[in-house]
C-alpha cells in the first residue's frame, strides 16, 4: 500500500521523471532503446523493439503513470 506521503511526493515529480522510472525499472522493458519523451500531459514513445508484444508492452506500462492522458506510440517493430 502506497502511503499518502509517497503518493503525493510521486505526482510532484515531473512526468518525464516518471516515465523514464517506469521504462527503467520494468523488467522486460529496460535496455530496450524505448526512449520516451513527455511535453505536458503527452507521451512520445519512440525506439525500436523486436515484438509488438514489447511495443504493447510499453505502452500500457506509461498508460499506467499518474499524469500520462496520452500515450502516442511510435516504437517501430524490427524482427
């Protein structure tokens, strides 16, 4: 359970500091190459990966961050 303090101390956080943690420490997302970047309430996701699984993946990990209204994925699939 996150405790109000904490949450609180999260959303005075810029978005970009928050977007860059949840891609950093997501096992399956860090070292990837997504270079996310936030302006305002938006999120760019951009890089490239090897599945749409891992783009997906990316996506519904920043949708997850407090702040983030709107996620444009631009993560190109390379097999």
């Amino acid at each position: 359970m996150i405790t109000e303090t904490f949450a609180t101390q999260i959303d005075n956080e810029p978005l970009q500091i928050r977007v860059d943690s949840v891609i950093r420490q997501h096992p399956h997302l860090r070292g990837m190459g997504i270079r996310p970047h936030a302006e305002g309430q938006n999120v760019v996701l951009s890089g490239t990966v090897r599945s749409y699984f891992i783009k997906q993946m990316a996506q519904e990990a920043v949708r997850s961050v407090p702040g983030a209204d709107r996620v444009d994925n631009q993560i190109e699939v390379h097999w």
